[in-house]
C-alpha cells in the first residue's frame, strides 16, 4: 500500500494558518509574530511564514507560552456605522473591537466584512471550518440587504439590478433579487440579496447608476436574521443559530 504524504493532510499547514485555525491570532498577525521571532516550534525559534506545521503533533510556542486549540465561540454583532471590520487599523480608526469587551474575551475574527459605512449582521468566530464555508462564493450563501437610496425606486430601476450593471472599474455586478420595501416622496428602502459578495458590491452598483446609498444594513446570512439585536450589540449563537447560514 502507498505511504500517504504527510502534506496531504489537513492537519498540515502553514505556520500562519496554524496560529489561527488555534484560535491564537489572525493569518496576518502571526506573520508579523514571526518575523518578530516571537515563535517557537518544537523549542526551535521560527521565522519563516513558510514553514508546515502538524496541527496535533507539533507544539508551537509563543514566546515560551504554549498555544492550546481555542474553544470555538460564534458571535453575532449589529455592527453600527463608522466602525472598520479589521482586528487593527494603521489610520487609528476605529473598528468593531470596540463593541466587545476589552478584556477576558475570546479571540474570534470577522467573517466577511462590512465597510465602514455600512451597518448591520456581521459575524465573528474562531472556527476556520465554519468561516470559511460561509465566505467561500461556491457556497452561495444568501445575504440581504436593506438600502436606502436618494432617489424614487422603479421597475426599470429594480430590472437593471437584477440583470446586471457595469461599473466604472469595469466589473459586472448584479443581484440575485431585488424588491421595493417602501418609498418615501424622495427616497426609497429596497430589499436586496446577494449570492457573492464582492467588495462594496452594492454601493458600486449604485455609483455607476449616480444613485447616493444613504444607508446599507445587512439583515440577514442565510436563514440567520439580526432581528432586534440592537445596534452595537452581540450575542454568542447558539448550535441551532450557527446551523442557519449554512
């Protein structure tokens, strides 16, 4: 029988990647903990982001402090206006770390994000697995959307979302569905799902049609609503939660 190689296995990854699927930190801070020759594997100092790792086999230190796979915790955040999705900002802004506590608080790491204007669910967990399932566009996970816009919604306004918009940068963006919530005398809120998500999807639509996006709040991942969570508000999910934005 054929010896399986060792690099075949999910429990083989890059150093980086070890020190978040544990639950210690983000792909991008152990990189920069590495190269700090702040990690330790085996009792051997390690500076190479390169380096493989066995998740069960190896034990990986961080400056003498030995790194234990986390619980897994899953959070839902109402994330408010004007807050970054980042674990750290080199502008000093602030981000949705300001909405935990600052103190015996698990490490958990954004799935996704939401702009900084942008407004609504967004999720946070330490689980890889889980993560990744979500943002991965194969999956097609559903995200609605509720936007309001500086003008009067229309049918051919909704058709043009729906079969598609070029925008200045030359990307083709489209929603999966799109319908009118209310209208006001000047504005209008419009319902509107997404299967992929790419960055500032929504709001480039909207530029390229000279259309204002007054506000974006996501609603919903999945069949997983914010419902009344309020605004800068989280909670942890529970098993039944979690399963929903599958």
């Amino acid at each position: 029988m054929q010896r399986k190689n060792r690099f075949t296995s999910s429990n083989i990854v890059s150093l980086p990647r070890a020190l978040s699927k544990l639950g210690f930190c983000s792909r991008s801070q152990a990189e920069k903990l590495i190269l700090q020759g702040k990690v330790f594997v085996n009792g051997k100092q390690e500076t190479n982001s390169e380096r493989r790792v066995h998740l069960k086999n190896d034990n990986i230190e961080i400056e003498n402090q030995k790194i234990i796979p986390s619980e897994k915790v899953y959070v839902i955040l109402n994330k408010p206006r004007g807050l970054v999705t980042t674990t750290s900002d080199e502008q000093n802004r602030k981000t949705v770390y300001e909405c935990f506590p600052k103190e015996n608080f698990p490490t958990i790491f954004p799935v996704g994000r939401l702009d900084k204007a942008s407004e609504g669910l967004l999720l946070f967990t330490n689980d890889t697995t889980w993560s990744s399932h979500i943002t991965e566009p194969k999956n097609k996970i559903e995200k609605i959307y509720h936007v309001h816009i500086n003008c009067i919604s229309n049918e051919q306004l909704l058709r043009q979302l729906k079969n598609g918009i070029t925008t200045s940068e030359e990307e083709n963006l489209s929603v999966k569905n799109v319908t009118l919530l209310r209208l006001g005398n000047k504005n209008s809120w419009l319902e509107i799902t997404l299967d992929e998500g790419k960055n500032r999807h929504i709001r480039k639509m909207f530029e390229a049609l000279n259309i204002e996006v007054l506000q974006l709040i996501r609603v919903a991942i999945g069949k997983l609503q914010l419902g009344k969570l309020a605004k800068g508000k989280w909670k942890f999910l529970t098993e039944d939660e979690r399963g929903m934005v599958y």
